[in-house]
C-alpha cells in the first residue's frame, strides 16, 4: 500500500513537472524584450496611457484629458515633452523604460490608431 501511494506521489511530481508558462504569453506588458515591436493605439498604446496616465488624466480632471485617441494624439508634443524628454510623468521617475520606448516609436510613426 505505501508503495502505492508512494508511486501515485511520484506520478504528480512528474506530471506537474513538466508544466511549465512562457512568461510572454501569460504577461504581455511585463516582460522588458518586445519593447521595438511595432504598436497602433488600440494594440498596446491605450494599454500603457490607461494604466499609467489616466489615473490623474481623465475626463474634468485638472490635468490633460488622455482618455481617448484624438486627445492624446491633440497631445502628443506635451506627452512627449513630459513622458519621454523630462521623464517626470507619472512620478518623478517616469514609466518603466520599455513603456517609454513603446510610446516614443508609436509618435514617431505618426501616433497610428
Ligand atoms: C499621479 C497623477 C498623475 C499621473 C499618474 C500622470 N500625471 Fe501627468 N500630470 C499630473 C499633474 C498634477 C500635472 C500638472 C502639473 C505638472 O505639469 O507637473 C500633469 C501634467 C502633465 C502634462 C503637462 C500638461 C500641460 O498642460 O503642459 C503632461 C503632458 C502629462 N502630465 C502627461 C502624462 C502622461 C503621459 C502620463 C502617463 C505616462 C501622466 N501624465 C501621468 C499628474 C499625473
């Protein structure tokens, strides 16, 4: 009967270990290597405007509406001023240095949506 057990215990062990994530796949905007892909609007820049701007940048706030395309793109020179050239927003530090690069390429490609 131990050996049983014993052998049902191993069985998960080795069925579990081969489990395994690609950490890209399950956390797209987490991982630091994919920061030149090319992004519209729509697929990645609203991502990081909404998770790292609209806090404090929503609609009759005292700040700059950045809630839709057409404001941040009515914005783009501010934004860039602030979020690439200063670094300031959000924070001191800015954002991370892959969202930075995301957002600077996507202007430079004329802000797609
Ligand atoms: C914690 C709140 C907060 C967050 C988050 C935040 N901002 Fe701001 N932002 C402010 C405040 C307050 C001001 C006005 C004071 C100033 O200019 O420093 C401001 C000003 C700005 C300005 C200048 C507006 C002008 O009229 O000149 C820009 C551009 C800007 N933010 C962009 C961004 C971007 C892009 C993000 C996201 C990466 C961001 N902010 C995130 C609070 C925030």
């Amino acid at each position: 009967m131990k050996i049983f057990f014993a052998l049902i215990l191993l069985n998960i062990v080795f069925v579990t270990s081969c489990y395994y994530d690609k950490e890209e796949q399950l956390y797209p905007n987490s991982v630091e290597t994919n920061c030149n892909i090319p992004l519209t609007y729509t697929n990645g820049i609203k991502d990081i405007i909404e998770s790292n701007c609209v806090s404090c940048h929503k609609p009759g706030g005292n700040t700059p509406d950045l809630s839709t395309y057409t404001l941040v793109k009515e914005n783009t020179t501010k934004i860039t001023l602030r979020a690439i050239t200063q670094k300031d927003m959000p924070g001191p530090s800015g954002m991370s240095a892959c969202n930075i690069t995301k957002l600077d390429n996507w202007i430079k490609a004329g802000t797609p949506q």
